[in-house]
C-alpha cells in the first residue's frame, strides 16, 4: 500500500557482528568493531541495521541461544559498547533493529537452571516439560538435534524437555502468562534505550498444545510438513496482538519483521495486516526453501513466488525482499553465478532486483562485496551446530558423509558466515588473531579496500542503487506489474506510480536472451545498468545484464 511509513522506505542492511569485524584480536567480530565501521555503514547509505544476537549466550547456535536477555555476549564487548553503538547509529541516522529470540532460550538461562531443578520450582511452567511415568513423549521433529527429536530426557526430575533446535535452547512456554509478561518487559528495556524494532526470530513456532497431541501419520519424517504443522499454533496471533497491545502501540515508531511468516501469502498477511494489529514486516521464506540453485528450480518458479505475494500484498500489508541472510549460502552463489567471469555482474544483477522489487530491502553483509560461497572440503571447518550435528548423526548411522559434505558446499549456512574482507592484508583485515572461521581465499581481490577505488565495483554498484531507489518514490511505493511471464531466462516488471512508471529487465542466464515486454521503448531513457560498455542491440539483454528504464 502506499500509506507512508519509514521502514517501507529503508534498506536494511543485516551485521552479522561475529564475522563483522574484530577490535580486540580474538578472533571474533565485536562491538567496538562495528563501531569502528560506521562511517563505511554511512557511506554506503543504508537506512537501518538489522543485528544478529548480541545477548549473553554460550554460543551453541551464535548467540540464538541466550542466556540473560539483558547483558551484551562477552565476546561481543559491554553494554557501554552497545549503548556508544546505538549513539553512533543514530548520530549518523542509522537506526537499529534488533533480533528478539524468544521461542526459545538457552538451557543456561536462569530461567531454566531454575526450571530443570524441580517439579514445583517456580519456574518449571516457563518451559514444557513431560513427566517420564507418562511415557515417551509423543515425537516432535527438532531442527538440529543429533537425532533430529526434540525431546530431551533429563534425569534429575525424571522428564523430558522440548527443545525444536539445539539441545541447549529448551522451548519458552508461552502459554504461561508470566512468560508472556517477562518477554513484554524485556522488550521495553530495550526500546527504552532507544532501538528502533525487532526482528522476531522463529517466533511462528511460539505456540504450542500442551497436550502434544500424536503428530498426523502424513507428516511424520516429512520435515517441510512438520515446520508448518508447527508454524500454526491456533494462539499465535492472540500473543502477537498482545503483545502489540503490551508493547508495540507504545512505540509507533518502532518496527517489527516476523521471520518465518506462515506458508502462504494469505498466512503471511495476517502477520501484518494492519487492521489486526500485530507486526509490520512480513519475511517469508518460500523463495528461499524453493530450492538449492536457481539452475534446479528455475526462474519461472521464482518470479511466480513474488508475483503471488505481490498480488495478495498490493493493497495493504508490508514485505521484505532479500535473496541472503546468516542462514542461507551467499546470493551470488545461489541466484547468480560465481565463475570468475559472472561473480560481479551477476551481483549486481541481483542487488538491482532487491532494490526495485516492492517490500523492504534486507541486504546481507559482504553482498556488497560480491562474497560467494566458501564451500569448505572438511568437516572440522565447520562450526555450525546445524552442520556439526547433521554429520554425526550420518556417521553413527553409516550414511554418506561424502555426499553430504559434498551438498553443504552449497547450501551450509556458514558459506555465509565467513568474515568481512575488508581489505588485502592478513585475514582480510578482519581480525589481528585467528579468526573464528576461515576467511574466503579471494579476499585478496574482494575486499572493501579494493572495490572502494574502482567506480565499477559492486560496492559502489551497491551505493549507487541504494540512491536510486532513494531518489524514486515509483521503486518503493510503486504497482509491481510482472512481464513476459514464462521467459525462463529473464525477470522483467514494472513498477508504476502516480503516472511514472519504470521497467526493470533482469537476465538471470549467462546467455544473451530476448525479452518481450510489449511495451514501446522508443521514448524511454536507461537510468541505470550494470554494463558499462554502451548497448549495441537494444532487444537483447547481454549475460546477467540488469537495466533500470524510464518509460514515457
Ligand atoms: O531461524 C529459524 C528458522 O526457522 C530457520 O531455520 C528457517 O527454517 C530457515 O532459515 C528457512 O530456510 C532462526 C535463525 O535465523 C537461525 O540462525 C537460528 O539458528 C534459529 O532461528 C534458532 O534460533
């Protein structure tokens, strides 16, 4: 819809603040570092910062395990760092999203220690528990358990826990009204400080039956199935309106991103609906679970994703457009093409359609950059407990451990989580130590340094299209129109407003490849491609070429 809001207008640029930059030589990305980068965040015109958990945590899933909500990770410096961050954000008109982890919390959170001692601990109701004389619990999927269950026996109440990711991060009960008022309260620490909104991490999991009812036979061993089983808890948005009305209304400026937004447009929107009163920012992630490589899926596929959303988001509701994130593989390596010959172009291909798709723009770091994958050969590379525990659970049960080496070079979550190459010196300039994970190889070309000195560069590709957009109200507000629907090798649409309307062309091939737009051209003018070498044909779009046109 066209109703104003800032956050429709922003770019939201993601820190992931482990691999973002050390200060203090340990190895791992700090706070102090991210202060040190704020004038290269300015520079490159970003709006606001999505941050990834910067709360106390022992780090069994990178701070989405966190045990005290309101202290700063001791790797990650003090809560005078933070507060020196925010300053330094909002002296420079940054603002400051943060991520809200509550599904979940680590077993090393007071709240559990308390929980885990006994039955009638005061506590207990903060978590599910199952009593062992009731039997084994009925069976719960668990995204990163060695043996994919999300009950945990613990013997010194003689019950189970639940636990959907790591053993370490134990399920909040948020039936229990007192769990409902510690989050709420939480929130309000925060946003009194001065931080601008929330990412809710995995929260389309927060509701649950009590009762654990047997999961339907159909869905059983069907993990896609189960996420959505899971994603529909029939209290979620009873807590999400609660919480609008404990928290939210007080603080109209700040916004809110549901990550994870049911499994359909229509179950997205009543996230963000605004009639319903609950959160902003829908993040679905149907056009990143399609698949592991545009080249499996295709582009047809793809475009229908938008265009669906699109269509049921038109007139009212808010979404995000990103291709990466700290979960995902590198975009370049996964929508685009990261040969030597294709990594540039096709970077900026794709940061042109983050930037003029409708929805707000949610950039990962290093996208910038044109990082790719870093596709490790070892195991003993990897740190993720996601990667760690899947290959155990292989190895005890004599699966193919090559295989699966061989498909996490694509799609591990850690290909995105390598250090920011910030220049051409040891470790990229990341850190003085050794970092924490290994950093690319090729950042002795891709590094900030480097891309800063030529016009050409993806980075400055990048600053120059976050102006753009800045610049064309028609790219933020504007009516999405999809063309040339079955073109299996181009993206082409328009984005129309108040009698301006603006054509983008995207060839997602490393192909020349024709379009058929059926719109005259004859009076439009280029204002932006990711060629620099003038056109010789005007019909045909060169391999990974991304042009913005004025019509009219
Ligand atoms: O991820 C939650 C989550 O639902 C994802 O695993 C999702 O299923 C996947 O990205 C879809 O492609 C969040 C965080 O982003 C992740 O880093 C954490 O490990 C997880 O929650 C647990 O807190």
């Amino acid at each position: 819809s066209t109703d104003k809001k800032w956050w429709k207008e922003a770019v939201v640029y993601q820190i992931y603040p482990r691999s973002f930059k050390d200060s203090d030589g340990d190895g791992v990305g700090d706070l102090k570092g991210i202060i040190s980068k704020l004038d290269y965040l300015r520079s490159i015109g970003i709006d606001a910062v999505w941050l990834n958990p910067i709360y106390e945590s022992p780090n069994d899933d990178n701070g989405y395990d966190i045990s005290n909500y309101r202290e700063i990770m001791k790797d990650f410096g003090t809560m005078q760092d933070f507060d020196l961050l925010l300053k330094g954000m909002h002296e420079r008109g940054i603002k400051l999203i943060m991520d809200l982890v509550v599904n979940h919390s680590s077993d090393e959170n007071y709240w559990f220690q308390e929980s885990r001692k006994s039955r009638d601990n005061k506590y207990r109701n903060y978590y599910y528990w199952w009593p062992a004389e009731k039997g084994t619990p009925p069976y719960r999927w668990s995204f990163f358990d060695v043996n994919s269950n999300a009950w945990k026996y613990d013997a010194q109440t003689d019950s189970y826990y639940l636990h959907y990711f790591s053993v370490k991060q134990p399920d909040l009960n948020w039936n229990n009204p007192e769990v409902r008022n510690e989050i709420y309260d939480m929130m309000k620490f925060w946003l009194d400080k001065g931080i601008d909104g929330f990412r809710l991490d995995a929260f389309q999991f927060a509701s649950k039956d009590p009762s654990f009812p047997e999961l339907p036979k159909e869905i059983v061993g069907k993990p896609l199935e189960i996420i959505k089983y899971y994603g529909n808890g029939s209290h979620l948005h009873d807590y999400l309106q609660e919480m609008n009305r404990e928290v939210l209304s007080k603080y109209p400026n700040a916004m809110t991103v549901a990550e994870g937004a049911g499994d359909s447009p229509k179950a997205a929107m009543k996230f963000v609906d605004p009639d319903r009163k609950e959160l902003n920012i829908a993040y679905h992630f149907e056009s990143v679970d399609i698949g592991k490589h545009l080249s499996d899926f295709g582009l047809v596929k793809y475009k229908d994703i938008f265009s669906r959303y699109d269509e049921t988001f038109k007139d009212k509701g808010w979404l995000s457009i990103f291709m990466a994130n700290h979960d995902q593989p590198r975009m370049v390596s996964k929508f685009g093409n990261d040969t030597e010959k294709y990594r540039e172009l096709s970077s900026k291909m794709l940061t042109t359609f983050v930037m003029t798709m409708r929805g707000t723009t949610f950039y990962y770091q290093g996208d910038e950059l044109g990082m790719s994958n870093i596709r490790f050969d070892n195991i003993e590379d990897y740190n993720d407990v996601d990667t760690r525990n899947k290959h155990q659970f292989l190895k005890e049960n004599n699966g193919d451990l090559k295989a699966f080496l061989e498909g996490q070079k694509q799609t591990s979550r850690e290909n995105g989580r390598t250090p920011i190459q910030w220049n051409a010196d040891a470790n990229a300039g990341f850190t003085v130590g050794k970092p924490w994970l290994k950093v690319n190889p090729n950042y002795t070309k891709v590094n900030v340094e480097t891309l800063e000195k030529d016009p050409n560069s993806t980075l400055n590709y990048f600053r120059k299209l976050v102006q753009l957009r800045k610049n064309n109200p028609v790219l933020i507000y504007g009516k999405y129109t999809l063309l040339d629907k079955e073109n299996p090798k181009v993206f082409a649409f328009t984005r129309e407003l108040e009698g301006k309307k603006t054509l983008v062309l995207l060839n997602f091939s490393a192909d020349n490849a024709t379009v058929n737009t059926g719109i005259n051209l004859n009076n439009s003018k280029i204002i932006s491609s990711n060629y620099q070498e003038m056109r010789s044909n005007k019909s045909i779009l060169r391999p990974y070429e991304a042009l913005i046109i004025e019509i009219n």
